[in-house]
C-alpha cells in the first residue's frame, strides 16, 4: 500500500478519538506560536495538519492568511467539514511533503508529528533545505529519544535537542528554545515529544 492510501485509509476508518495523535487543545503549539507576535495577515502553513485544531485557535484570533498542508485529502475533507463556513478562508494543499514546492516564505512553518515520518535521508535533507528556505519562523513537535518508535503502523525517526539542532539550524536558521512534552494519547498512553522553535538569524527572538 502506498504511504498516500495508507492515510487516506486511516482518515476513512478511525475517528479522532481512535487515533494517537489527537488533541483536543494544541497547548504546546499556540504557546510556541504565540511567542512569535505575528501580524494578523502573517503567511502560516501547518504541514501534516491532518485533523489538528491548531487552525481553530488560529481562526479565532484572527489570522486569515492559513494554509494547511495534509496528504490526505479524506483528512482535509473531515476539517472542511468540522469548520464549516471558516473552510473557505483556508489554503488546502493535498500532496505528500516530499513533493512540496513552496512559492512563498512563511512567516510561520508548523509541523507536530510529520517530521518524524520521513525516515530516508534525502527525505530528510530535501525537507530542511526547503525549510530553512521557506521559513522565518519554524516549529517542529517530534518524537523525542523516549518516545514510541512506531506511529500508525509506521518506522518513524527519534530526536533531541542536539539533533534537531543540527538538521534544521543551518543557513536561515537558528533555534530560539525547546520542551519536551509527555502527549496523553486518548487511549490513555505516554507519548514524549520534542518541540524546538527557530527563528530566522536576521530576526532571532
């Protein structure tokens, strides 16, 4: 099955409270966002949205410049759905990320629990080069040393501080702060993330 079917499958077949990486509140998220102080009208994209209620919160306060990146477009449809109206001030991106070809820098590039899929190393490098390209602000939530090696039935990649670091504090880019975040899953299990904030050199915070 491909990685794209594979999705679309999850998105069709488990409800949000069926999946491990839901989230009613996205504390950790807005926290890091809203140290940043970005203009209303700041160019956002969430990458790997899937069902997240980060664009919610960013709805709320009025941000109107979105855009939510998902391979899969049943996932896209099921946040259409759920927002409503509010769907049509959304930018929706259905395509993989290893086929992502920004035409704008965003002031603000969200990624909680995609990074950790791409487990082959141009994968990895092509996906910090286009990030540190495209991004002034970035943050990435990850799977951290203690966190599960599977996700969804997948391999996924584990960091820490000094990892991510190194892969994404290159070139633009320089890490502004980092927590680690025990998740509580909705059947009630420990996942640890990592979550690192970066900031472009000419504007680190």
């Amino acid at each position: 099955m491909s990685i794209k079917n594979h999705w679309e499958k999850i998105y069709v077949e488990k409800k949000p409270n069926e999946v491990s990486w839901t989230q009613e509140v996205p504390d950790t998220t807005i926290n890091f966002f809203n140290k940043f102080n970005l203009d209303r009208s700041s160019p956002i994209i969430d990458v790997g949205g899937g069902e997240s209620k980060f664009v919610d919160y960013l709805i709320e306060k009025g941000y109107f410049n979105i855009s939510i990146l998902d391979i899969s477009g049943n996932a896209i449809s099921r946040v259409k759905e759920r927002l409503g109206e509010n769907s049509k001030k959304i930018n929706w991106i259905i395509t993989d990320i290893n086929d992502f070809n920004p035409k704008i820098k965003y002031s603000f590039w969200h990624d909680r629990a995609l990074f950790h899929f791409l487990t082959e190393k141009k994968q990895i490098e092509r996906y910090t080069k286009i990030v540190n390209s495209f991004a002034e602000n970035f943050l990435v939530g990850t799977f951290s040393k203690s966190g599960p090696l599977k996700c969804s039935g997948l391999d996924i990649k584990q960091y820490d501080q000094d990892s991510l670091e190194k892969l994404f504090g290159f070139g633009n880019l320089m890490m502004n702060d980092h927590e680690y975040i025990n998740h509580i899953t909705p059947f009630e299990t420990n996942q640890n993330f990592i979550f690192c904030s970066f900031s472009s050199k000419k504007k680190n915070i």
